[in-house]
C-alpha cells in the first residue's frame, strides 16, 4: 500500500495560519489534500499536525488524523523524515504496512495530479530511494555573485566568468511540492538528498515557494494566471 503524509504543523511564524488560510478559493492545505485523493495512488491520506483547528478542518477535506504530533517534532528546526517516519511507524503499529509512502507539503497548491503519478512510477521503475521534482534555475549557478566583507560584488565560480552559458552544467533545484520515498528509506532516516534520489523534471512556472507574505501574492497572482490561460 502507498501512505500519504501531509505535515501541517501550527505554528507558522511569517505568514500566521499559513496551512489553513485561504488561497485562490481554498484553504491552502485543501488543495494537497484533493490532488492526493483525485490521484487514486493512497490507500491513506494523513496529515500530521500538533494543531486542533488544522486537524478539524482537514477531516472535514477528507484526509485523516488519527494522532497528533508530538512537540518534540513540532518546532521549528524539526527535518521532514522524521515526521513521515513518525507517521509511518503509526501506521505499522496499526497493522498497515506501506511500501512506499509520499510527504506532501501543505503549502504547496501547485501540485499536480500528474506529478504525483510520474513520481510514484519513477519510484517504482528506478528503484531509487526517492523521488521528487526539481525545476531548472533560471540562471547560471556557475555564474552567481555574493557580496564580499568590503561590499563589492564577487562571483561564487570566478573559473566559470568567461565560460559561455550553453557549456556549463545545467542546475536545479527542489521544487518543494512533494517527496516520494521508500518505507526503508524514511524509517533509517536517509536523506532525502542524496545519490538513491530519482528526479521529476517540472517547468519553473509551476514552481514558487511560499514562506513570506510576497511569497504569498506572487503565488497567487501566478496561480491565477496558470488557471486561466493553463500551465503549458
């Protein structure tokens, strides 16, 4: 059997309620919870949360939450594996055994169903660990600047100054949506980041961390614009 794993802790700090506010129509964690379900990959959907009002609501959306989340992975500098090992070692002590289970972010209303799929096969076909998408910089990495102690500008990879952007290395970059994973690798603790990972290629307009109030508004100014001209 496949688990689904939403983490949605109460907590958040810059951008207060962020799991439960609303977003283009939904709560935000609404929009995880109906692409997990209309994926038809989980015989159970839980999420795994230390607040009363997110665990309502997400009842009432469909998903489970048959426990609440201990303080000690509830604070803010808690890693994601050992909150879907948690959740897993719940459902082995109730005589569930998942083969494979996928952590997918609350905060994340670009999901798409078929993603989800890609990942669950991409899993299943590469014998990886994980899988989950990356999307592609915008930029060249090997051409980044940083400011140095006298506030001028210097590049991370001075090598690559003069190097032409068609001959370096493409880069990505976690696309924060979802991580499919081994039951093995979540319950040892592997990181998800890692030689075992498989990627799901996804195109950058359809990615957009949201941790900050522009976070926000630019995400839900893409989103509109995605849901009336469609994401290519």
């Amino acid at each position: 059997m496949r688990l689904a794993v939403i983490p949605a802790r109460g907590g958040s700090k810059r951008i207060p309620g962020k799991n439960i506010k609303p977003f283009a129509g939904k709560p935000m964690i609404a929009w995880s919870i109906e692409a997990a379900r209309e994926s038809g990959l989980f015989e159970r959907i839980l999420v795994s949360t230390d607040d009363e009002r997110i665990a309502a609501l997400a009842r009432t959306l469909g998903a489970e939450v048959p426990f609440m989340r201990p303080a000690v992975l509830s604070d803010d500098h808690t890693p994601t594996v050992p909150v879907v090992a948690h959740a897993i070692e719940w459902a082995l002590a109730n005589e569930l055994r998942p083969s494979s289970a996928c952590c997918l972010y609350a905060t994340a209303p670009f999901i798409r169903v078929a993603d989800l799929r890609a990942g669950a096969l991409q899993l299943e076909r590469s014998r990886a660990d994980y899988a989950f998408p990356v999307t592609s910089f915008a930029f060249p990495i090997q051409r980044a600047v940083h400011l140095n102690e006298a506030g001028r500008l210097a590049m991370f990879a001075p090598e690559h100054a003069l190097t032409r952007s068609q001959d370096l290395v493409e880069a990505y970059h976690d696309a924060g949506q979802f991580y499919w994973g081994r039951t093995e690798a979540w319950l040892q603790g592997i990181p998800v980041m890692g030689p075992a990972t498989a990627p799901i290629i996804i195109p950058r307009h359809r990615v957009q961390d949201i941790d900050t109030p522009e976070d926000w508004a630019r995400a839900q100014t893409l989103f509109e614009v995605l849901r009336t001209h469609g994401d290519g």
